[in-house]
C-alpha cells in the first residue's frame, strides 16, 4: 500500500457529479487514496499524460482487474510486444483511411434509416430513442455482430460497463455482465462461419483473417462493444445538449468559425465519457512525494486532467474557442484509443450534423440528467422537433 494522503468520497455524490472533488483533489493532493474506490487516484492532467507513458511502472496487465476478470484479457488489458500485436492485428477495422472509405458510407445510411423512422414523431428522448439505437447500429457494423439486435448491443454494453465499474462488488451487477458477456460469445459463435466464408473489413472478421484466438476476439469484441456502444451513445447525446444549451457555440459551428470535429473534441474534453484509466502498479515508484509500491491500483482520471486549470484557460466551460489539443480524453502513449477515428467519424462526420439536418427545430423539452465517474454521460434528454 502507499503512502499517499487519503481522501473520502461520498460515492453517491462522486456519480452525480465528480468534478467538485476532483477539482479539490488536483489543487491539494494531486495523488490520493480513495478508500470507497480502494485506489488510489491521478488527477493532474500533465501526470497522466506523462505517467500514462511509463508502462513498465503503470502496467495495463490487471489479471485481477474487473475488466481482465469480467471480459477476458483484451488489448487493452496487455503491454509492449502482446498488445502491438493484436493492436496491429486489428489496424485494418480502426484505420482513418478505413474510416473514410468504409464507415462513413455504412454510418451515413445506417443514419439515414433510423432518422426517417423517427423524425414523423416530433418527439423522443435523444439518449434512449436516437442516439443510443445510432450507436447500437454502428457497433454492429463495426465488430461485423450483424445478427445483434441494436437494444441486444446497448444492453451488453451497459451491463458490461456496470461490470467493469463495479467497484463496490454488487453481485447483482456481477451476474448481470456475465450473462451479458456469454450472449455475446454465443452471437460471435454465431457469426464466425459466415465472416470466414464472406471476410470483410469487420473487427471479428479481421481477427479471423489474421488467425487470432478465440480467447483473443473473444476479449476485443467485447472490449469494442463496451468502448464503442455506450461512451459513442453519451457523446451523441451530450454534445447535442451541448450545443443547445450554448446557442453561442452553435452559432460559431453553423457560421463555419468551427467543425464539428472541433465541437466534438471540445464536449470530449469537457465532459469526458471516459473518465478513467485503471493500471496496475509494477514497480515502487515516487510522485509527488509518494512512494507508490508494487500492486497498487491506480486510477489515471482523464476527466480530472481534462479540466485541470493549469493547462486549460476555462477548463469548466463548454467553449470552442479555446485550445482542446491536451485533451486526455482518448488516453495517451500506447494505449491511445484504437477506435478513435470511427468515433470521429460517426459523431462528428455523420451522427451530430444530420440530427440537426433532419430534426428541424430541434429543441429540448426539460433538464437532462447526467451521470457517472468512470463513464459519463446523459441519462436522459426529452428534446422535441418540428414535423411537417
């Protein structure tokens, strides 16, 4: 254990809103320990950026980690040679030219159709009725889970990420990931002979192709699900609430002061939908005055080190013109968010500006509600439109 200062957290109040005790903790003690996580926590932005990197002291290799345990040991959950390796394996799914020139034709018309359904209505709730089936429906797309229904995926993927967050040890929550986790092996299972008779650009047809294990796109399947379902969700919804709630903003975007790319980097940044990292201490190791001592659980908070004051001007505001290039919000060094691109595209190329495009008037209809610390997004956001 180390000698890092202690620092207590009403869990309840951490998920509703973490950034008030975060904010504390990176102007006093930038490096604590948070009984109720039982790890202790990074928040500066500059130290995560900079600790992020050194892999042979904050090792991703977690075998007694929730999410190693849960889900199997993804690549996300490995270093140096073994996750290049899959990381490599899998490049030809994430790749920005892969990206442009097949995602974006499949998002754009996979869009198209749920807005035509939904767009006579005049009235939904963004996270449950449009963004959550637009990532549902992308997800399936990408991992090449053709034979999941859109709410069969955002359910998997929630229950993994209450899984994976469950650091109380809800047995409840417990149970439900597992059965999630065995409904996606069974839909794999499923669809790996059709992907060898038929390859494609999928992520489990890419591993198939590559001659990776079934533990290994056991693990990577479920590990893009859990990473591209919900946080792609939250930031659909969340930068539309974003930009209705800051019409001034909205402005800049529709005048073509700014992009959309630069309007989701800025919601990224500001209400990260990944707000942690967990690592695995290897080594004793000294910060900030403490000595962190081997198998130690360290949480590296993105969200923290999103808003640190020292490295941004107004890091509690939603503001475009202000520099987002230290956003941690898809991780740093070797692990940097794999599927970064296609979120880029889906939200920023194609999801946000045809929801504007197509839901004329598009306004909200009450206070959306947000929550999470880990993973951070809307709840809920009743928004209504003009028809007709």
């Amino acid at each position: 254990m180390s000698n890092a200062p202690v620092y207590e957290i009403d869990p309840t109040a951490f998920w509703n809103d973490p950034y008030p005790d975060l904010k504390a903790m990176r102007a006093t003690m930038p490096v604590a320990y948070v009984p109720q996580l039982g790890a202790t926590l990074i928040t500066r932005r500059d130290d995560i950026f900079v600790n992020e990197k050194i892999i042979d002291v904050f090792s991703s290799d977690q075998p007694e980690g929730l999410m190693t345990q849960l889900l199997g040991q993804n690549l996300m959950r490995k270093d140096g040679q073994d996750h290049m390796a899959e990381r490599k394996a899998i490049f030809p799914t994430v790749s920005p030219k892969t990206a442009k020139n097949v995602w974006k034709q499949a998002f754009e018309a996979m869009t198209a159709r749920v807005l035509d359904e939904i767009a006579p209505q005049g009235r939904a709730d963004l996270v449950r009725d449009i963004a959550r089936r637009i990532s549902g429906e992308a997800i399936k797309i990408i991992t090449g889970l053709t034979n999941m229904s859109w709410q069969d995926m955002d359910r998997v993927s929630q229950g993994m990420i209450d899984g994976i967050a469950n650091y109380q040890g809800d047995p409840a929550v417990k149970a439900n990931c597992d059965d999630c986790t065995a409904a996606i092996e069974a839909h794999i299972d499923e669809m790996v002979p059709v992907l060898r008779q038929t390859p494609d650009m999928s992520l489990l047809s890419v591993h198939l192709q590559a001659g990776l294990s079934r533990d290994q796109y056991y693990a990577n399947v479920k590990l893009a699900i859990s990473g591209g379902q919900n946080e792609v969700r939250d930031v659909i919804a969340g930068l539309i609430w974003a930009m209705l709630t800051h019409p001034e903003q909205m402005q800049m975007v529709q005048d073509k002061r700014f992009s959309w790319l630069d309007a989701f980097e800025e919601y990224s940044r500001w209400i990260s939908p990944v707000g942690m990292s967990p690592r695995r201490v290897a080594r004793r190791y000294d910060l900030h005055g403490v000595t962190l001592e081997p198998d130690d659980r360290v949480f590296f908070m993105f969200g923290s080190g999103n808003r640190d004051e020292a490295v941004f001007d107004r890091p509690e505001q939603f503001d475009l013109t202000q520099n987002a290039a230290a956003s941690a919000a898809f991780g740093a060094g070797p692990h940097f968010c794999a599927g970064a691109w296609a979120a880029r595209c889906l939200i920023a190329d194609v999801a946000v500006p045809m929801i504007f495009e197509r839901l004329r008037g598009l306004r909200l209809q009450d206070e959306a509600r947000f929550g999470g610390w880990a993973f951070r997004g809307p709840l809920a956001m009743p928004v209504s439109w003009d028809v007709g």
